[in-house]
C-alpha cells in the first residue's frame, strides 16, 4: 500500500485515481462525490448484490440521501407514517403510536438505482485504466475488527394480518429480545429480532419470540424461513491507511437499534470522498488517514455509549449482562479520541 500512496498527486489541482471495490451505498456515493470533484474513478465488481434487502430510512437518513444523489428514489417504496415503541420489559404492551416518517426501500434495488445514474451521467467509470490506482476505496470484510459483544439479528418477511396498519413500525421488547416489525407494503412485513448471541434456529427462535411478544396478532403467522446475522456494534481498526480507505460497514457497524446504520454509511463516504481530495491536491496522507480513522473512533464510541445506557433499560436477564458489559467497556483503540461525537 505504501508504493502505491506515493504516487498520488501532491500538487494543488491534482486528480488521484482512485478505484472503487465494490457497489454498495457508501461505496457508489464515495464515487460519486469523487466524480464530481474531477478525480478519475474505476469501479471493480461493480454488479449490486443480488436478493431483496429491505432498509428503513428515516427522515435525516432521506435528507442525507436527498442531498447527496437528488431526490429521485427506485420504484416501489413504501411509506410510512409513524412509530410505535415499547421500550422496556412489558412485554404485552404496546407504546404510544407517534408520527415518524419513514421510508421502505429495498436496498438493492436503491444501489442498482444509484449505479445507473453514476454509469450514465460518467461511462467511463467502467473502462479499464492502465496501472494500479493511487487510492482503493472498499466496504468489502477484511480482518481487524474490534466487535463489542456477540448479538446476532434475526430476519424473516410474513404476511401482514388483516386489518394489520401498513403505516406505523413497531418495536416492542421480551426477556430475551427487542423485536421489530417493519411493514413492506403489499401485505407483507419483515421481522427483526435482537438476541444476546448466536442462534442455531433462526426460524424457530423467531416463531418463539413472537409468539411471547405483543407482535404476535399484527401477523398471520411466524416468517416461514430466518437468517442469522451478526449485529453486535464492530469498528475496523485502521479504516484509512495510505492507499487504501474502507467505508460503511467494512470501517463501522452500528447496532441496528439505532436506526442510523445507513447515514452513517453515507458519512463515511463524504468523509473519505474528501480526505482524497485533499490528499491529492497536497494535504499530508498520513495525518489525514489519522483523522479520518480519528473521527470513526469518536462515532464509534458515543453509539456504543448510547447502547450502554438503552440495553439496562430493557435487559434485565443475565444473558444480556455480556452485551452490556462490552458495550460499557474502553477498548485501547477508543481511548483519548476525546468526547463522544457523531
């Protein structure tokens, strides 16, 4: 990495190359602001993943968005109009329903969206350039993580009972889990349950949480098929070193209770999209790779402060004690990054 970083431009007006590893949202958005900026980018394996991916964003997540890539969304989104939250261990109630816009998107169609508008408004994305490129920016999974805990997310789509509202997300809370049922339009909703660690059946972990959650009467019944996700917050060590910056979730998870996942995906793509700028127009590529992985850190530290103080709230069963625990605890990459800060 260090051989190619020396040869990115160092004089004012300079364009780096830069190649993009990847088509998801943090890395498309990278590409564009680095297109716009007039710098020469490559995208390599620039195919979206393939399969339904439904995502949730918020009104500041859509006014990121909206600014970033205009206003124009893929068909079929779903809108919603509030939230409903039942924060805490009464696990047969359901929390004030509150206005909350929202919208359902399926997230890979929204990055085959982005990379038709980026193909089309710049071919030459897509054209091979001779030698290697000066900077490599990726969301691809590498060693190197720090992981604070071991919860993992279950995930299945059923079908909405009737008269079910297709306008408001629920969450809810049971001894062992958060659960969130998110509506997809036509019907049909997706399932997402919050465990304290690995689960070898998903699916009948899932039709068992339900069952035992104020959830249970908004569906017909219990989604048919689950996956098991890791989710637990995981921050890479070193995201940014000369020649190579990693951005979303390759350089920072979030917990996928804060709802924030995909803005701050978004920010690390601005992040990086402009210390490449800078570093090809002059600025030391060192003390900008210090603070780009500087301000992921403090991100980093102030979520996992937010989560230390939510899961108590909820958990009071010994299983959940580790995944306070590790979100309470300072690992010595997230000492003397200053205050939290996101």
């Amino acid at each position: 990495m260090t051989s190619l970083a020396l040869r990115t431009p160092a004089v004012p007006g300079a364009f780096a190359t830069v190649e993009i590893a990847g088509s998801g949202l943090a890395e498309l958005t990278c590409a564009w602001l680095l297109l716009a900026r007039g710098h020469r980018v490559r995208l390599r394996s620039p195919e979206p993943a393939a399969g339904p991916r439904p995502l949730l964003l918020g009104g500041p997540t859509l006014d990121l968005l909206h600014s970033l890539w205009g206003r124009e969304l893929p068909a079929h989104c779903h809108q919603l109009t509030h939230r409903q939250v039942c924060w805490g261990p009464d696990a047969g109630a359901m929390g004030r329903r509150t206005p909350q816009p929202a919208t359902v998107v399926d997230g890979a169609r929204l990055t085959e969206h982005l990379l038709g508008r980026l193909v089309t408004r710049h071919p030459d994305v897509l054209s091979e350039t001779p030698g290697p490129p000066w900077w490599t920016v990726t969301a691809a999974g590498s060693t190197g993580h720090w992981t604070a805990g071991r919860r993992h997310l279950l995930a299945g789509e059923a079908p909405l009972a009737p008269g079910t509202d297709e306008t408001t997300a629920r969450l809810v809370c049971t001894e062992l889990a958060w659960l969130h049922l998110t509506p997809l339009g036509d019907g049909r909703a997706l399932l997402q349950a919050m465990v304290p660690g690995p689960a070898a059946r998903p699916t009948e972990l899932l039709e068992t949480l339900l069952a035992g959650s104020a959830l249970a009467p908004a569906l017909r019944h219990a989604p048919r098929a689950a996956v098991a996700l890791p989710a637990a917050p995981r921050l890479h060590r070193t995201p940014a070193v000369p020649g190579r910056i990693l951005v979303g979730a390759g350089a920072i998870r979030y917990d996928p209770l804060s709802g924030t996942g995909s803005a701050q995906a978004l920010r690390t793509a601005i992040l990086a999209a402009a210390s490449i700028h800078a570093m090809a127009t002059g600025a030391p590529r060192g003390p900008l790779c210090t603070h780009y992985t500087s301000r992921l850190r403090r991100a980093f530290r102030g979520h996992l402060a937010t989560c230390a103080q939510l899961y108590p709230q909820a958990f009071a069963s010994p299983s959940w004690q580790y995944e306070i625990d590790a979100c309470r605890r300072q690992p010595p990459l997230l000492r003397g990054v200053g205050d939290p800060a996101n």
